[in-house]
C-alpha cells in the first residue's frame, strides 16, 4: 500500500432482515486530489477500467472550475482542469460528469447561466482527444434558445467514436421564473449524439412529460443504449421509467409502478448499470409515505424487470448509485438517516433478491450540501467519492475491495 493511501477502519456491521450476519470490510480513505470548497463529485470507469473523478472547486469569487483526476499506479493524478468560468450554474442536485470513450475521447459537461432567472441555464459539452490536456470549445446540445432549464445530463459512448448524452430540457415551461412542479409545466427527456470531431445531431425528444428535477442515469446493454429518470403523469405519480434506444427508436416503459403520487419533484433519481443483456436500476420512492431504495433487475436489456428488492436499513434518504458485477449481482451505494445525521451506505444485492449486510463508507449529513455519493469500480476495487459538508466543504474519496461472496 503506497503512502497515498490510509487504512481508515474496518467496520462490522449487522444487516437489517439478515439477523445474525455480519461483514467485515475494510474502507481505505484516499487522499482527494479535489482542495477545498469543493464538491459536486462525479466518478466513471472506461471500459478497461481507468477511473476517472471529477468535481468542481472555487475559482475565485463567483468563479469556478472543472477540474478531473485519474487513478493511477495506486494514487491519483495531479488535477486538470477542464473549464473555467464566472457565469456557472453550480448545484448540489444537477452536478457536472466526465467520460471516457473506448477510442481515448474524453468528454465533459457542466452548466452555465443563460439569464438571470433561477433556472435559467444551458448544458456545456467539452472533448478532449490527447488524454485532457487540451479541450474543445464548449458546444452545447439543446438547440432551442430558450431561457430555461437544461440539465441533469447523463452520457454514454453509443458506438465506436460516437457519443450520446441525455438532458432534462425545460424550454416548454410557461416561465422560468416559476417553482417547478405547475401543472402547467412540462420537462421534457432530450437525446443527441456527438462524434469525436464535434458534429451533433438534432436534439429529439424521448419522453414529452418527466419530472423536473430528478438525475438521469445512462448505460449501454448490448442491444443499444437505456435512459432511466423519473417519470411523471397527468395524475403527479413520479415513478422510474426506462427509455430504450432499440434499432434507432424509443421505447418507454415503467420499471415498477410504485405509485409514488407527489405534487413537486422530490430531487432523488434512480441509477442503472448494465452488463450484456443485464440491467440493474435503483432509486428511491417514499409511495404510501414509505421511503424505500429499491433494485429491480433485467435479463433482456431492460424490456422487463422482476419485482424490486428493498436495499436500504429503514430510513433512507435516497441518492442511490450502482454497478453491476461480473456474477451478474449488483452494488449499490446510498444515504441513510443516522441519529442526527446521516451516512453513506453500501450493499450488494443479489438478481434473486438475496442481500448482503450492509457496509458504511462514510458518515455525512442529509443536508443538500453533502450532494449525491459516486461510485465507479476498476475490477474488484471500488471507488467512492462524496462531499463532506464541513466549512468549507470538501470532496472525499475512498475504496474498498469487493468481498469475494457468491
């Protein structure tokens, strides 16, 4: 173990609905390459098992930057910088993200502020093809013009040197002044594609009336790319609905009817991972005031699940992350209530339903400053990364080895 790393602890924990299990796992906290007042972290890993962190950290006043880091030789990288700007939209729900494309293109995203109204705001798209040293002057996706909101991006490479990235596109709201939710307000699901020497498709629409304010999350099967995000009815059920880019077409279906019934967006999106013809999505849902992390799996590229498995201790607060593992089980990381605070947990949930005991990453709070928890895994290491809401606030990382349990 290189000086970069120190073991934290190693904690014992009792799995709720698993009486008499336990697990010992070691949690080995890395030292963040973010500085302070720093947060918004976001982990990938590319398909040979690079990972990559990225996070935004203060500037200068009213200024700020995007920076990234890679893992490497068991330490991470000294920051690059991506972007650099005064006029950002920088928020604990809708956080920039990196990827890494199998042909070495390396693409970013953050937002930026187009008026002076709340929610007035575009996406960013920046590409590197010489490893991040230099980066391509930003483009940005949606073509409409609008002052409103755009954001909660989600990108995936969809073929070899092509690119795709999925918004919440809000240019069919009423005013952008208002508070989300209206009735009268529809945010819409976008899609485009991007090649490597920056040419974009036009903007399509995949779902006509989503909620406002949830993450999307993004992966490819080996039948074509999924979009999860949460969806919302004319009767304001907010439930996970999957798109699936099949052949050039949309398809939508609900991952579960939950009946999550709600009249404002609760800022909480699912995740899914995939492998092959597997697919693995959690999220969060609080239907019949139960909050619940659940996981619900595919066999068949996400055309149908089997019927969830609740994740969570009892009292979750939701921001799920997951992975998918190389036994077809998944990994899931979210954040849980905890006397007067909260901590970042993790799990690993079995397709059959079957749950590991439960491992704490981290203690936190379930204040908006402590964001969304990130993971990413290179083999059987995975990473974790997350804002510590201390003042000022900070983004941490850490790692654990999966346990070897079938």
């Amino acid at each position: 173990m290189t000086r970069f790393l120190q073991t934290a602890f190693v904690l014992i924990f009792t799995a709720a609905l698993a009486a008499g299990q336990s697990a010992s796992t070691p949690v080995t906290v890395i030292d963040s390459p973010a500085r302070a007042a720093s947060g918004e972290p976001n982990l990938f890993a590319d398909s040979r098992g690079k990972v990559y962190l990225s996070w935004i950290e203060a500037a200068g006043e009213k200024r700020h930057a995007l920076r990234f880091s890679m893992w490497e030789m068991g330490r991470w990288t000294a920051p690059g910088t991506i972007s650099e700007g005064e006029n950002w939209f920088v928020n604990w729900a809708d956080f920039p993200s990196l990827i890494a494309a199998s042909d070495g293109t390396m693409a970013a995203h953050w937002l930026a502020k187009s008026a002076p109204d709340t929610f007035a705001y575009d996406v960013k798209l920046s590409l590197s093809t010489d490893g991040g040293r230099t980066w391509s002057k930003p483009l940005t996706p949606h073509s409409d013009g609008t002052t409103s909101e755009h954001g909660f991006v989600s990108m995936v490479e969809l073929s070899k040197g092509r690119l795709a990235a999925a918004w919440l596109d809000g240019r069919n709201f009423k005013s952008s002044h208002g508070s989300h939710g209206s009735k009268q307000d529809e945010m819409t699901l976008r899609f485009t594609t991007i090649s490597r020497d920056l040419r974009m498709t036009q903007d399509q629409v995949i779902d006509e009336r989503v909620c406002e304010c949830c993450q999307t999350s993004a992966a490819m099967t080996s039948e074509g790319m999924v979009v999860v995000y949460r969806d919302r009815s004319e009767k304001e059920i907010r439930d996970i609905s999957i798109a699936r880019f099949i052949r050039g077409r949309w398809t939508l279906r609900t991952v579960h009817a939950d009946g999550w019934e709600i009249e404002g967006c609760p800022v909480n999106g699912p995740s899914v991972a995939a492998k092959g013809k597997r697919v693995a999505v959690a999220w969060f849902t609080a239907a019949k005031n139960t909050p619940r992390v659940n996981i619900a799996f595919s066999t068949d590229a996400g055309a149908t699940f089997i019927a969830p498995t609740q994740v969570d201790d009892g009292s979750p607060v939701g921001r799920v992350e997951v992975l998918m593992l190389d036994d077809g089980s998944a990994f899931v990381v979210w954040m849980e209530r905890a006397g007067k605070g909260a901590e970042i947990k993790a799990r690993r949930v079995k397709q059959g339903g079957s749950r590991q005991p439960s491992i704490t990453i981290a203690a936190s709070s379930a204040a908006r400053s402590s964001g969304f928890p990130q993971i990413a895994r290179s083999g059987q290491d995975v990473f974790f990364a997350w804002t510590e809401s201390s003042n000022p606030q900070r983004v941490r990382t850490a790692m654990l080895k999966i346990p070897d349990k079938r």
